[in-house]
C-alpha cells in the first residue's frame, strides 16, 4: 500500500521557519523524483521545489530560491523543505508528490499539511 505521509506543519509569525517532512512507503523510494506542491485557498495548486532521485539536482520556484532547501534521504525514505523567511501570502496546504520514472509515469500524493502565516 503506498503512502506520502507529510508532517511538519503549523502556524508560524512573518518570517518565521518550517521543516517539512514527507515519509513514503510502498514503492521504491529511490527511484521517484521528489516534490513539493502547494496550494492556498481559492488558487491552483503549484510546483514548489523539486529534487532528484538521489539528491543531485533540484529546482525551485522562483520566488522561493534562496529560502526553501529541499533534500530527501534515501535510507528513512523521506523528502524534506526546509522554509525560511516565510511570508502571509506562503500560507497554503503543502503536498508531497513522488513521480516514477518510465512511460506512463506513475505518480502518488500526500494528504497535505498545512502551513499557515500569520502577519
């Protein structure tokens, strides 16, 4: 049975920080690209960061570098954001999605945690 677990997140003042947690089960962790989503109330959900299946490459969006960290250790199967410098409008459910590599890809979602800002 396949599970992204999140944890990590709660409220937090203006520019304040967070470590997200995802724990996967039930498929091979290691070979499943690793992201971050979120989505706030009324928006779409969007691409937050994402990381390699062994850590060597990430990307971030753009109003993110510089204070979002993603990392993921392969032997406790878990994906992490680090966020610093958080802001009122970063208030937004956060998903974990892992994506497999191969045609058609196959892809798994957490429940989300949210994440709130207060200002």
């Amino acid at each position: 049975q396949v599970q992204l677990v999140e944890s990590g997140g709660g409220l937090v003042q203006n520019g304040g920080s967070l470590n997200l947690s995802c724990t996967a089960s039930g498929f091979t962790f290691s070979t499943y690209l690793m992201s971050w989503y979120r989505q706030a109330p009324g928006k779409e959900r969007e691409l937050v960061a994402s990381i390699s299946t062994h850590g060597g490459s990430t990307n971030y969006k753009d109003s993110v570098k510089g204070r979002f960290t993603i990392s993921r250790d392969n032997t406790k199967n878990t994906v992490y954001l680090q966020m610093n410098s958080l802001t009122p409008d970063e208030t937004a459910v956060y998903y974990c999605k892992a994506r497999g590599i191969g045609s058609p890809a196959r892809e798994y979602w957490g429940q989300g945690t949210q994440v709130t800002v207060s200002s």
